[in-house]
C-alpha cells in the first residue's frame, strides 16, 4: 500500500471505531461480535502504523539521496538520453535528404533515400517538400490552371453533363398535371496523356549538391509542363468545333465581334447565370487594342468591364489573328475539368546515355493528364470580324 492509502485506512478504521463505540450503548447491542470487530480494528491499525513508519523512512531517505545528487554527490554508472527520430515528413525535409535525392536524380541509385527513411518506400522514392512545394507553386502561380477544376481518378474519366433539359412548371391546384421533364445527357471523355518537357544539364551542373541542383530542375521543369498544359487547355477552347451542345462535346458560342468598349460585355450577357468567377483571356499585345478603345472613348468606360484578365501566348494578338479566329476567351474556368490518374506531382526520368558523348545529361519531367470542358454555358470565344478594325 501507498502512503496515501494506508492514511485512508486509518481514517476508515477511526470512523468504524465510533460507530462500534455508539452501538455497545444501545440495549440490543451484540457485544461479543462488536468487541470482535474492535480488536481486529486496533490489530489492523497496528500493522498499518508500522508500514506507515516504514515508508515514511524510506521516502525521507530517498528525498536526501535525492537531494545529495542534486549537491554532487554520487558516481555516474550510466547516462541515458532518448533518442528522437524523425518522421518520414520532417526527413524529407532535412538537409540530408535533399543532398541524398539530388545524388538519386545524377546517379539513379536510391539506397541513400531510402536508409534515411523511418518506414519502407515502395515503388518511387518520395521526393523532398522541397519539390512538393515547388510543384504546388506552380500550379498555384499558373492563372489558369489555378482556376480549373481538378481531379484524381484512376483511367479516363466520362463525365455527364446536360444537354437538354425541359424547364420547371408553375402546376396551379385543378389545372392539368405537368408533363415529366424530358432530359438528354450528354457524355464528355477525358483521355489522359503526357505533358512533357525534357532539360539537358551539364556534367558542371551535375556536380551541384542539394537544394541548388533540386531547385534549379524542378522548377525549370515544372514552369514549363504547367505552361504546356496551360496552353493546351486554352487552345481546346479556342480551337472548339462546336458552338452549341453535342452528345460527346460541350460546345462554345462564339461573338464576332472585335475589340470595343462593349465587347466583354456582350460576351458576358452570353454566359449562362452559372458562371461565377469570370475572367477574360488575351494574348498580351491584345490588350493594346482594348485600351485604344478604352482612350477612344475618353476613359469613360473599363473595356474589360472590371474582370481579371488573364494573358496568354497560346491565343493570337488581335491584329495578327486571321478573320473569324478566336482572339479571346471570356467565361468561367471552372468548366474546364483536368484528372490526373498519376497525382499532380511532376514525376521525373534521367537519361545518362543518349548525350553521353557531350557530357550532357537528359533530365525529363511529366505530368499525366487528361482534360475537357465539361460544363455548358461557362465560356464564350470572341472572334475577329472581316474586314476593317473598327473599335
């Protein structure tokens, strides 16, 4: 027992003895068998007093060793520190790690990843956060891709959308019942391919240890799939075969119309009351024709009507855009859907020996993806019109 519980039993025992006390006055009391209970009580106590004295002694004595260490007293025999090991998360992003990933990317060999790893990694060697972060900038800082809809699923992905469909009914009480709403669905596809861009790098540059190699690599490399990507969703917008809804494809209206005060907004009053967080897409030298209009009309009015715009090389500048081409975007990003089967990570392949006989090495960088707009009513493509530019 423990000092604290050998007090507790005494104290119960104290409290049994007053009752025992209280009920030898009563006239019915049952002395043999309260007297019994009394001297086991008092020979309980006594045994209880003596442990109590025991450990009393022992815990002042253990106090004073105590104390006397805290003085200097006493031999160390054996110091024992716990040893606290890292996470795979906090490993991959050590110093060490990065060094080792650098040594895995020039040399192939990833037995230095993987001892400094905690848990077994099967199949590819994680990579740093480093590139976790770097890869995720990249998409973020892409103004595009950082407004598309993303997914993760295993395979080509069909995804449904409505083609037609019947409007609701106001069905006063006593008039004719509604007819049923007749739907048709259509069926978009997303097929996954690659997005590459390849690198080569010197066998100087190889010999760049740690974060500088990884860095360098993986945001040259990501800049540039994420650009591909971009660009290759832009020009399916632009290049749509449709401007109305087909079984297998969401079309996109166009509005012939060239750049003016009120061209983004004739686009918008074309998109359906879905689309939420509009922007307008140009080439950059494009906004130079916007902003004639704009000091054309005193600075009276935003030709952009007040939308972020979004510039990219994929779409033609204005004036060199051939009649009838699509010049600019406006509409809602989120139409467009992106899945990636593999993640969004930039997965990475190193060739050693094509350009070996230059001391080069190849170095490339992938994303497997498959994308479509999926969602009708989001997106509008302006068009230049025949004929002379008028604003």
């Amino acid at each position: 027992m423990t000092i604290e519980e050998i007090i507790a039993r005494q104290g119960e025992i104290e409290q049994r003895k007053l009752e025992i006390d209280a009920a030898l006055e009563q006239p019915e009391a049952d002395l043999d068998a309260l007297g019994e209970e009394a001297r086991q009580l008092m020979a309980e106590k006594a045994t209880l007093d003596s442990q109590l004295e025991e450990l009393k002694k022992k815990a002042e004595k253990a106090d004073e060793d105590r104390k006397a260490v805290e003085n200097g007293a006493g031999e160390i025999t054996n110091e024992f520190q716990e040893e606290k090991k890292m996470t795979d998360l906090e490993m991959r992003g050590s110093v060490e790690y990065i060094n080792a990933y650098a040594n895995y990317i020039k040399t192939g060999k990833d037995e230095e990843c993987r001892s400094l790893l905690t848990e077994n990694a099967s199949g590819t060697v994680p990579v740093p956060t480093l590139v976790d972060d770097i890869v995720r900038h990249a998409w973020e800082n892409e103004n595009i891709l950082s407004r598309i809809k993303k997914t993760g699923f295993a395979g080509n992905v069909k995804v449904a959308f409505e083609l037609s469909a019947d409007g609701a009914y106001l069905h006063v009480e006593g008039s004719t019942a509604p007819t049923e709403e007749s739907l048709s669905l259509g069926i978009v596809t997303l097929t996954a391919g690659n997005i590459k861009k390849w690198i080569t790098i010197s066998d100087e540059m190889m010999e760049e240890t740690g974060e500088g190699f990884v860095r360098y690599v993986y945001e040259e490399l990501a800049y540039q799939v994420m650009k591909k990507l971009s660009y290759e969703i832009v020009g399916a917008i632009a290049d749509c075969a449709y401007t109305t809804n087909q079984s297998t494809a969401v079309g996109i209206p166009k509005v012939n119309k060239n750049p003016g005060l009120n061209t983004i907004n004739q686009a918008v009053n074309n998109l359906s009351d879905e689309a939420q967080n509009i922007v307008v897409i140009v080439n950059p030298l494009t906004k130079t024709n916007f902003q004639a209009a704009y000091a054309a009309g005193n600075f009276a009015v935003d030709p952009f009507a007040g939308l972020p715009v979004i510039t990219s090389g994929k779409l033609p500048a204005f004036d060199a855009a051939d009649a009838n081409a699509t010049y600019a975007i406006v509409g809602d990003l989120s139409a467009v859907q992106a899945n990636f089967p593999a993640g969004e990570g930039l997965k990475l392949i190193e060739d050693k020996y094509s350009l070996a006989e230059k001391d080069l090495v190849k170095l490339v960088g992938r994303v497997f993806c498959g994308f479509g707009v999926v969602a009708p009513g989001r997106l509008v493509r302006l068009t230049k019109e025949a004929g002379a530019v008028t604003t």
